[in-house]
C-alpha cells in the first residue's frame, strides 16, 4: 500500500509538514524584526552622530560699504571673538570674559568706558571673546545663553555691542541663583536699542548655542584659565590696577600705541 493509503493523506505528516513550515515562518518573522530593529537603531545612531557633528550656525556680521565702514566697523574673529574698532587701528585689545563672572563685571566697571573711548576714537580695536563655561554657576545655563544673546546682537549692530555689554554686566545676575530668564534678555537687547523681533527670536531661541560651546572649548584649550583675561597687543596684563582699577588700561593702551 503507498504512503498516502489510496489517495488518503496521512494525517500526521501533514501535521509535520504544517509544524515545519510554521516554525520556518517563525524564524524568518523573527529574522526580519531583528533586521528592522538593528537598521533602526543604526539609523538612529548616526541621526544622533549627525546631531552631535552639526556645527550649528554660526554668527557674522555684514559688511557694509568698504571694509564694514559703518559707524564701528566690526567682525567676528576665528576664535569666535566680536571684533569692534578701525581695522588701521594701532593696538589691539582682547577680553576674555564670562557675563556670569563677578570678575568680569568690575573690569568692565573699571575700563568699560576706557574701551568705549579708544573704538571712538580709533586708537584701538577690541575684541570681545565671550565664552560660556560658569553654566554651573546658575540652575538655567545662564552663561550659555547670554553668550548666545551676544552674537545675537552683535551681528544685528555691532555699534550698540558695547553698550549693550555695559548694561548686561550691569544686571548681571548672582552666582548660583537661575539667572535672568531669556525674556529679560531680549529686554535687556531692546533697551540697548535692538528691537528688531529677529533678534528676540535668535534670543530665545539659542540659535548659537552649539556655536558658543565649540568657540568655548577652543578658547580654554588654548591656555586660557580664567575670566577675565586681557591682551594688550598679544601680551596679557598681569597687573591688577590695570585690570580693575577705575581708567587701569588706559595708560597701557597709549604706551602700545606709542602716544
């Protein structure tokens, strides 16, 4: 008699036939889920990579007419500094700070007015290198942010950039607390004469936060270990009569300029 008992189908090879093919199925169900989930997680794993490598935008401040010869002509430097003054301008001065740090805000009492004066009149150009590395300092990455309102303003109108930095360092807010919220910035902005909503908008919107962090990281790698740190020309100034006494640099900024 043949396997099939006349034309009949044998019951339990069809069992194990059904059982076999049932389990293949399993297994290529199976298969392809793993397939789906290790391409999912591949993909998210570079979306974040991606994430993680994008630069961000950066800031720049537009030429205008020949040279940016605005009222202060002005750019931004590859180290991230906001560079404001005549470029033929003799000496050059560069101020590392943090607009969380008390320190900064008495040397911006003591020489503010002493920077402010040598862009007007063309003995100096300044370069402002803000970073952001006090965040710990405040429960709302305030240091971060008002770094970020910095380019904000600054590429928007580089001649109010020193009075709107007068005003922050005025308002600065208390180590350790949460520090001003993005809405008294933007304040802070529109009494310095920013008022365009654009500016407001790139306030609140961290647009150059990656920017800040990178430009941060580049600044301290470089050797620079405190806020405020201040150049004369390349050479940093030790003295702390310069730094923070009332008018301190400016006999040092005549000598490089060789009144």
């Amino acid at each position: 008699m043949s396997k099939n008992q006349g034309g009949k189908s044998n019951p339990l090879l069809a069992a194990e036939r059904a059982d076999r093919n049932r389990k293949i199925l399993i297994q290529v169900g199976v298969a392809a889920v793993l397939v789906a989930l290790i391409a999912a997680i591949g993909i998210g794993i570079a979306v974040k990579k991606a994430h993680k490598d994008d630069p961000g935008p950066a800031p720049s401040i537009a030429a205008t007419g020949t040279a940016n010869a605005g009222p202060v002509p002005a750019s931004i430097t590859d180290n991230g500094a906001v560079r404001v003054g005549k470029p033929d301008a003799k000496v050059t001065v560069r101020v590392v700070a943090d607009l969380q740090c008390p320190a900064c805000k008495a040397f911006e009492a003591a020489n503010g007015q002493v920077l402010e004066d040598a862009v007007a009149n063309g003995t100096a150009v300044v370069e402002y290198n803000i970073i952001a590395f006090l965040d710990k300092a405040s429960t709302t990455r305030y240091s971060s942010r008002a770094a970020n309102a910095a380019y904000c303003v600054a590429e928007a109108d580089p001649s109010k950039y020193q009075a709107w930095l007068k005003t922050m360092f005025a308002q600065q807010p208390p180590e350790g607390g949460a520090g001003l919220t993005d809405d008294q910035l933007v304040q802070i902005a529109k009494s310095a004469g920013y008022t365009d909503d654009a500016i407001a908008q790139c306030i609140t919107d961290h647009k150059y936060d990656k920017y800040v962090q990178a430009r941060t990281k580049e600044v301290l790698d470089s050797g620079i270990q405190s806020t405020p740190s201040v150049f004369v020309n390349g050479k940093k100034v030790e003295s702390s009569q310069q730094v923070f006494g009332a008018g301190g640099l400016a006999p040092v900024i005549s000598a490089a300029a060789g009144q």
